[in-house]
C-alpha cells in the first residue's frame, strides 16, 4: 500500500472501533494537540500502532465540517450522521453519531433496509466509513478494553471517540485507563454523546444491527469492484419468497443477489462464493434454519423438490459450506 493508503486505514481503524478491523494493524492514537504529543507517543510504543500529532497533520476528525489534512495530499472529511443523505462524497469522509438526534437517524435508517431493503445510497459509497460501529452494532467486538483506539482530547481527556466517555487524562497510566474502560458505564465509545439506555433499548430490539453494519462494509466493497444492484436475504425480502419469517443468527454469512448473480459472503473473513440459482435458494434455507432438516423441509413445500433431490442437493451445498469454513 501506499503511504496515502496506509494513513486512511489507519484512520478507519481509529474511527471504527470494531476490532475485527483493527486485527490488520495495531493501536491507533490521535492527539488534537501538540502539547501532548509525547504521552501519545508512549502510547503507540509498538512497530504496528501509529500515532497522529498535530506536527503531521492539519485539521481534525472530531466535529462534522472538519478537514483533516496528512501525508502526502491526502484529505479526510468528517460529517454528522443526520446530513449523510444529502453528503456530496468529496474524498474519504468520516461520518458520526454525534448525539441523540444522529442516533434516531441511524435506527430509521437500519430499520427501513431490514423492512424494505433500502439502504442510505452514500452509505454504500467507498469512500464513506460509518464511526463507532463497535457502540452501534449489536454484537461487534469493541476494541476499547485494550485501547485499540485513543482519541486525546486539546484539553487532556483521554476517550476511545470524540462522542465516548472520558477514560481518563494525559496524567493517567495504560492500566489506570484500560480500568476505565473495562469497568466504565456503559458503551465507553458512545455515551458521551448518546444516552446509555436508549443504546441498550435499541440493542435489545434490534439484535441484528451488526448484521446490518456488516451488510453495509459488503455491498461498499462491492461497489468499490464496480458492482452494484445486489439485494440481500433478510433485508426487504428473500430469494426463496414464499418461506415463512426466519432471523437468522447475526453472524450468518450474507447472502446477496443481482440480475446477473448470486454471492455468498463469509463476513467475518470478506471472502465471497459466487452460486448457481438452485444453490443460493437451497443456502438460504441452510442459512435461515441451521438446520439440515429443517431447510430440507422448506426444500420440499418452497422449492417444489421430491425429497430424493433435495436431500442430494443440500448435502452438495453443505459440503460447499464446509469447505469453505
């Protein structure tokens, strides 16, 4: 990668908090104000981990409207969440729950592709990056408990994310501020800005917001492939039409389709599978139920296949999944 490349994932990192992300890379630091510079430097002290000081940038990533400037011509915008609708993408844009508000936008918007299959267009844009997935989803795993992420504030504070709680200060000590954030009150990365029981209500009704999350990283890296047009199972609908209401687990692999094709998605790896129209129907069942059985059930009364046949073509696909696990 280019060095231009490598400060952009570096800052996706820091702004996504999920650490599954972070596993390509190490602690990622950032600090608003030179007079800290040394502090975050003890903080990034392994050859993976990179630290922002203000002496190699320009700007900020904390407020919507801010610019940040670093490396070699490269431009990072940072916007609030309830504007994503009407963002023009001028370059990579940071966009961020940034209090209640932005909240209740980002519920609508999650509940309106689980209903209809419609999805915010500039969220799918390559270029966008939705921060604090770790606190929005419902089941990422949170980078916060080993300060995979650290945003120092100009005045000192310590945080995860501009919109988390306080861990601590530049006078705190790594162990004094990992405490903080095993132990803090609720989500440490978003509860400086959204309250910490309307996170957990919404959490509690929508157990599939990380699938949500994951299905929005997908069909962007899709579109970065010049791919676009996909539906996706569980969202708006299914392949297989007529089966009854199902929630599959959340971290199911996604299953996707277009007039053209049928993917599989795997999305704890990225890793897609391309599917004839049989199969994918017959993967759904698989993905739906968890059960052979039961998807061998649904094959028979859905897919108009004597049980012979279907029994033969799950154990095809099965063996597919198996293989590709």
């Amino acid at each position: 990668m280019s060095t231009n490349e490598q400060l952009l994932a570096a800052l996706v990192r820091l702004a996504s908090g999920n650490s599954q992300i972070n596993t390509t890379g190490g602690r990622v630091v950032f600090a608003e104000s030179a007079e800290h510079a040394d502090f975050v430097r003890g903080l990034g002290d392994c050859p993976d981990d990179v630290v922002f000081t203000p002496e190699q940038f320009e700007g900020g990533i904390s407020e919507p409207g801010d610019e940040l400037f670093v490396g070699d011509g490269l431009y990072v915008y940072t916007q609030d969440y309830l504007s994503t609708p009407f963002l023009a993408v001028a370059g990579p844009t940071i966009v961020r729950v940034t209090g209640q508000e932005d909240y209740r936008a980002f519920l609508e918007d999650a509940d309106l592709a689980r209903l209809r299959g419609e999805f915010v267009e500039q969220l799918l844009n390559p270029s966008v990056f939705l921060a604090d997935q770790c606190a929005l989803g419902s089941t990422h795993l949170c980078g916060a408990p080993v300060l995979l992420r650290l945003h120092v504030c100009a005045s000192g504070e310590v945080r995860t994310s501009p919109g988390g709680s306080v861990l601590g200060t530049v006078s705190s000590t790594v162990d004094e501020l990992e405490t903080a954030a095993v132990h803090g009150a609720g989500d440490v990365c978003l509860n400086g800005v959204v309250d910490e029981s309307v996170v957990d209500a919404s959490r509690a009704e929508r157990p599939w917001l990380s699938r949500y999350l994951r299905t929005l990283d997908v069909l962007r890296g899709l579109r970065a492939q010049g791919r676009a047009g996909y539906r996706v199972s569980g969202f708006g609908g299914r392949l297989v039409r007529t089966m009854p209401a199902f929630d599959e687990p959340v971290d199911a692999p996604l299953l996707l389709w277009n007039d053209f094709e049928n993917l599989l998605c795997d999305t704890t790896t990225g890793r897609l599978f391309r599917l004839g129209a049989d199969a994918a129907r017959l993967t759904e069942l698989l993905l739906v139920t968890g059960s052979r059985d039961e998807a061998l059930g649904l094959a028979r009364e859905h897919l108009d296949l004597d049980g012979a046949v279907a029994e033969d073509a799950l154990g095809v696909v099965a063996r597919h999944f198996e293989q590709a696990a």
